[in-house]
C-alpha cells in the first residue's frame, strides 16, 4: 500500500460502491456518499469561515454521525472530540485549553457543552440528522455565523495539518495537549491495516467511544483506510453486542479487557450468534489483557485474540502480536507494528535484550510534542525518542512485555512491586473474575498493596482466601494486604481501569 499522509487520500482507496458505515436500524453509506458528504461538510465549514488548523470541538453521542463527522470536518480542519459526560466546568476548561473556533453538536441537545461555549463566546454548530439518510450523513442546520480569519485557507486538509486534537487523561497532572498530524494518524492506520491484514472483506463492529485514540484509529480510520465496512454502535452495551454482532455481521472487534471480560459473561447464551458470524480475529488495547481472559476469548468465540499496546501519543498502535501463522505470546503485547520500538534507561541509553527499563518508540505515527509546553516535551522526547511512562523489557524475539506504569507501579518501603504480576496471579483464583491491585497509602512504608476485586457470578471468596491464594504464588511483600469485594470496579471514560487515585476513590487513602 503506498504511503497515504492525509485523511481524504486515505479514504479515496475505497471503491465507489463499497459499503463503508453502517449502524444498527439504519440505511449503509457508500464510499462515494462518504466522499460526497465530506465534500459538502468541508465546504460548508469553508462558508462559515474555518479553514485548514482550525479546531473544531465535538461533542456528538457515539455512533454513525461521530464517525463521520471526525474524518470529514478532519479533511478540512482540526477535530477535538470531547467526552459527552464531561460536567459544564470541563467543557470550559477544554475549549478554551484548545482554542476551540466552534463546537458540534446535534441539532436539540442539552449537553452542558453549549453553555461552556456560550460563556466562552464559541460559535455553536448544530448537525440535523434525517433518519432516512444513510448512516453518518449530516448537515449543518442554518444560522450559525462565524466571523471568518483571514489567516484562514479553506479546502482539503495538507499532511502536515493538525487532524486531531486530544488531551492526555491528566491523572497526575494538567491534562497535555497532543496534536496529531495528517500524517500521524495515516501512519497509524495503514500501521493497524498491515498487522490485521485488513481487506474490503472486512466489517469492523465498534463499540469503543469515539472520542478516544482507540475507537477513532482502530475502528474507524483503519477499516475505512483498507476499504472495509464500519458498524458504528451508540457505544458499549453488554447487552446488546451481541444482537449488534448478529446484524453486523463483523470479521472482527477491538475493546479493552473490561469489555472483552463483560462480553465473555453473556457469550454462553449466543453460542448461535458466535456461530452464525464467525470472526476472523478478535483485538484488544489500550490496557493489559490478562492471559487468563485471552485464553477464555480464543476459546469462546473460536478465533485468534491479538493483544496491541497502544496511546494516544502514537496516534494508537506501537506494538502488535501477529496474526497466525505468525507467533502470539500471551503476556506481551508483541513486536514492534509500525515505529521503532526500544528499551532506555534513565540516562538515556537504550539498553540491550532481556533488560528492564522504559519502553520507547519512534516513528512517523508519533506526535511533533506536546502543544505549549516546553517542559513536558523536554521530560518525554530523549534523543528523538518518545519515552512512555511504561516499564518494560523485550525478549530475544523482539517482544514486548509491559511490566508496569512507571507511575502505577507500587513503592512498598524500597520494594518495588508491578501491579499487573499480582494481577495475574489474582486472576487464576477460580472464584474470580476482575481484578485491579493498586497502591494505598502506608504511614510507615509510604504505599502498600491492595487488590479490588468482582467475584464470578455464584462464586464465593473471603478476603482471606484471596491472600492465602496469592501467598501460596507470589513473595510476602507482594501479597494485597487489603482486599476489596466490589460489584464493580471503577473504570475511567474509556472503559479502561484506572490504579492511580483508586485508593482514595475506595475510601483507602486516610
């Protein structure tokens, strides 16, 4: 496939009368209605006077419209999806950090969003949907006046253009913004095409929220990259997946491990589903998957399980276990699937086989820097090299293996201990079937281990036997002095498991 740096070179690769976005109900868009709505919605925001690197906040529910309106109002501006949850008081702290010139939003909605860019005097962009129209196609509803810049250039996106906008979650600190290139995300997906050997065969079914790296580059921009079909759902609901599956009928799916681990407890009861839409491979990123639920996946739905490593500082994929024939190693997140990947020290050298220290990348996917901010860019950009956050250690093989967030990991007196290995442990206890360890306070040795854990449906377990169970496999000083039986773990905006701040969210932290 020839190297394609911008969205609409990306997505003129499929043919005409192709299906490329479906959604559940609704009629299916075409390439070329694709192509055809992106012209006008391009057009349309030239009229209205934003142009090429003009941020465009959306705020739209997941779904058909999301999607499209990510790649078109991309082709000739700047996106920043935004989380339709956030309160009035992060909408204002995220449009003005991003200088947003307008926000979308659909034609009637409520969403606190309208009165931050009220307040902040930020044009509102309303799209009207018409549910005969073929999923994604919008317009813009009438009246919206937006004083035009002259610095403004209208038309088709170039590769060096800012295409996305994203803040980093900011668990730690002040969200950072990470502006990614045409060129970027393009890398990215043609990146995730090669490694899942996507074809105009293939139907992706997405129910990752589109206003995350995961659900926007995996699911969307890739299947349309490759030709294929998208069947865009209104986000993750357990119980709906798979009466989604049965009319998608997708070859593949990518989520996080909460989600995999949710589907995999309604999946004895669509065993005919699962047989009537065999998939040709199933993906998961964005956190660990634990090998236990990988092996459960294989098992359940009959098809490899391709475990990534991923962020939003790569416009998503870094690493990628291969498809068969080629080698998955459980535990790792595989080899190297687009930019060079390496292993550095804390000075700087990059260290050799087998050595533990913070995985790095390199590549065209990988982010210009942090907008605005020297500092951050000075902590996380070491001789070209992008620095991570996460510890790992790469194998004769080139294999990654993550052994934890350099920030997650738990400091019990000087005893350094990967929440990820306890995990994993916690995971072969028959009773159980989430589980998350993370650091609580400890007036004495600074942090100790604690586990919060869900329990299999009709299983039974006492917080002693879950220590008994891990003291029998790992040190003492790994074993969770504090187990918590939860219904449910507390989980961030994309479905992911959060271990920084969980202690004070479960009422540890005194």
């Amino acid at each position: 496939m020839p190297q394609l740096t911008t969205v609409m070179e990306l997505l003129n690769t499929g043919e005409d009368g192709a299906a490329a976005i479906d959604a559940p109900g609704r009629n299916t868009l075409t390439y070329q209605g694709l192509r055809q709505h992106i012209a006008r919605t391009v057009a349309a925001l030239n009229a209205l006077g934003i142009g090429r690197n003009e941020r465009v906040a959306i705020v739209l529910p997941n779904g058909a419209e999301m999607a499209s309106a990510f790649v078109s109002i991309a082709a000739g501006a700047t996106t920043a999806p935004l989380n339709p949850a956030y309160r009035q008081e992060e909408f204002e702290f995220y449009l003005e950090d991003l200088n947003a010139k307008a926000l979308v939003v659909e034609q009637g909605s409520e969403s606190p969003a309208i009165l931050a860019a009220q307040k902040l005097g930020i044009p509102r962009l309303e799209i009207v949907v018409s549910e005969d129209m073929p999923a994604g196609v919008f317009e813009f509803a009438p009246g919206a006046t937006i004083a035009a810049l002259p610095t403004a250039q209208g038309g088709i996106a170039k590769t060096d253009d800012i295409a996305l906008l994203l803040h980093t979650s900011g668990t730690t600190s002040r969200p950072k913004i990470v502006p990614l290139t045409h060129a970027n995300i393009c890398a990215s997906a043609q990146h995730i095409i090669t490694t899942l050997s996507l074809t105009p065969d293939d139907a992706c079914l997405n129910i990752m929220p589109l206003f995350h790296i995961h659900g926007l580059i995996a699911a969307i921009l890739s299947s349309l990259g490759a030709g294929a079909r998208v069947f865009c759902t209104p986000g993750f609901n357990a119980l709906k997946f798979f009466p989604w599956m049965d009319e998608a009928r997708p070859t593949w799916y990518t989520a996080v491990p909460t989600m995999h681990q949710t589907i995999l407890t309604r999946a004895a009861r669509s065993k005919d589903v699962i047989a009537a839409s065999p998939l040709r491979f199933i993906r998961s990123a964005s956190s660990s998957l634990p090998p236990q639920v990988m092996n459960e996946l294989e098992s359940v739905f009959n098809a490899p399980v391709i475990e990534a490593y991923a962020m939003t500082e790569a416009a998503h994929q870094m690493t990628c276990n291969p498809l068969p024939p080629g080698e998955r190693k459980p535990g790792t997140v595989g080899i190297a699937a687009g930019p060079e990947v390496a292993i550095m020290n804390e000075t700087g050298e990059l260290l050799p086989t087998g050595e533990v220290g913070e995985i790095v990348i390199r590549g065209p996917n990988v982010t210009p820097g942090y907008e605005n901010n020297p500092k951050a860019n000075a902590e996380n950009f070491t001789n070209g090299w992008f620095r991570t956050g996460d510890q790992g250690v790469m194998d004769g093989d080139k294999y990654v293996s993550i052994t934890g967030r350099l920030k997650e990991i738990i400091n019990r007196g000087g005893e350094k201990i990967s929440p990820r290995e306890v995990d994993e442990v916690l995971l072969d206890h028959p009773a159980v079937q989430q589980v998350v360890t993370f650091a609580m306070p400890h007036k004495k040795l600074g942090e100790e281990v604690a586990a919060a854990v869900v329990l299999r449906e009709g299983a039974s377990a006492t917080e002693k036997d879950i220590r008994g169970f891990a003291s029998a496999h790992l040190a003492d000083f790994k074993v969770p002095r504090k187990v918590l039986f939860l219904d449910e773990i507390p989980k961030g905006a994309t479905g992911k498991l959060q271990r920084i701040g969980l202690a004070e969210k479960l009422g540890l932290s005194a």
